[in-house]
C-alpha cells in the first residue's frame, strides 16, 4: 500500500485532535495541582505532588513542542510545501514521514542538526 501524502495530511488531522486533548487534559489536572499544594500538613504528601508537578511541565512542555510541530506541518500541507526539507529543499522520504509525519526535515538533515546540537 502506498502512502500518500493526502493520507498523512488527514493523520496528522488526527494527531492534532489527540495532542490538543492530551494538552488539555494535562492543562486541567496541572491546575487541580497547584490548588492542591500547601493543603496539606504531611511533608512527604507536598513532596510527593511538587515531584509531580515536575514530570507534568516537562512532559506538558514536551506536547506543546509536538503539537507545534503538528501544526506547523498542516500548515505546511496547506502552503503545499509539505514533506519538502525545510533546510536543503528536498524531498523528505515518504517512509520517514510515515515514522514522522510532522517532521520539516530530511534525515540527512535532521541527523546533521541532531549531530550540531550534540544529541
Ligand atoms: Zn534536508
């Protein structure tokens, strides 16, 4: 089966949906959190939640950046300048955008950035 580019497009469509409710959610519960902490009278309990706390801003950070990037990408379809490497003009292998529809980048240029940023 041969994926097209139309096919991406609608999973990235449902992508979006998926990371704006995670975001949501995330949102929402993050909240409840920070009402929740100094409530309390047990230290072990306000540990517990602050390390909480922790994990839910990075790992809402984390699907800010994704949801970004799913944008980005729709907007790119939409520009028709979709699955083209932003950085060398190329066209970006149709099997990685499967693996990652959302990527702007070419796998030789992705590992060269990934290289670059020391990763
Ligand atoms: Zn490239």
């Amino acid at each position: 089966m041969t994926t097209t580019k139309s096919k991406l497009y609608s999973e990235l469509l449902d992508l979006h949906v998926t990371f704006r409710q995670k975001l949501e959610e995330m949102e929402s519960a993050a909240v409840l959190d920070v009402s929740g902490t100094g409530y309390t009278n047990h230290q072990a309990d306000d540990a517990t939640m602050v390390y909480d706390q922790t994990v839910n801003a990075s790992t809402v950070r984390s699907v800010k950046q994704r949801l970004r990037q799913i944008e980005e990408a729709l907007a790119r379809y939409e520009a028709g300048t979709y699955g083209i490497c932003e950085n060398c003009g190329r066209e970006i292998d149709i099997a990685r955008l499967e693996a990652i529809p959302y990527t702007s980048l070419c796998l030789r240029c992705a590992e060269t950035r990934d290289y670059r940023a020391g990763i």
